[in-house]
C-alpha cells in the first residue's frame, strides 16, 4: 500500500487551468497504474486519467485534449494539468494506486476538491 496526498484544487473560472498533484509515501516506478477519478456531488467516482508503469496513458472521452497526466518517478510524483476548464469538471478529484487488482483495490488518496465557475 502507498500513502496518497493531493494538491492543487481550487476554485477557477470556466476556461482555466489547474494543476494536481500527487505525492506518494514510496517509489511509484514500480506500481502499476496511478490514476486520477472525480466524483461530483451525487454520483459515481469516474475515471479521469491514468498512466502506467510504462509510461501509457489513458483519459476519459470528456477529459481528452484538455487534460494531461505526467509523473515525476524522481519526486514519486503524479500530476493532472487541467486546462479549458468547463463547470461539468466541478467535482472532488482523488489520485489512485493500483497495484494490480484493479482501482478499488489500491490506494486512494483524501481528494481535492476542484470547483469550475460559469
């Protein structure tokens, strides 16, 4: 298991940008998939965006070309950069390590909330 803390949430216009981060208590390199799911008031927690031990990413279809997933195994390290911003991305964003037995099995960090104004 890995300890999970994210930053970076705020309150942003509809258009901007934000920045999350994910800071892990060990070594990520090793650990299968990192992701990121949001969950808004009253639903599901979906998948957002993940990255792999080898460096392949995958989004969600509303995410893709406004959102990106990077890490920095140097600082154990995962980050979102989320630009063009909607108000329909408002929700509690929480980073995710799954070490091979599927999301709900790993690790979730406390979340952060993320709030797009119109």
């Amino acid at each position: 298991q890995v300890q999970l803390v994210e930053s970076g949430g705020g309150l942003v216009q509809a258009g901007g940008s934000l920045r999350l981060s994910c800071a892990a208590s060990r070594r990520i390199f090793s650990i299968n998939v990192m992701g990121w799911y949001r969950q808004a008031p009253g639903e599901q927690r979906d998948l957002v965006a993940t990255i792999t031990s080898g460096g392949s990413t995958n989004y969600a279809d509303s995410v893709k070309g406004r959102f990106a997933i990077s890490r920095d195994t140097a600082k154990d390290t995962v980050y979102l950069q989320m630009n063009s911003l909607k108000p329909e991305d408002t929700a509690v964003y929480y980073c995710n390590a799954d070490f091979g037995g599927g999301a709900h099995f790993g690790s979730w960090g406390q979340g952060t909330q993320v709030t797009v104004s119109s």
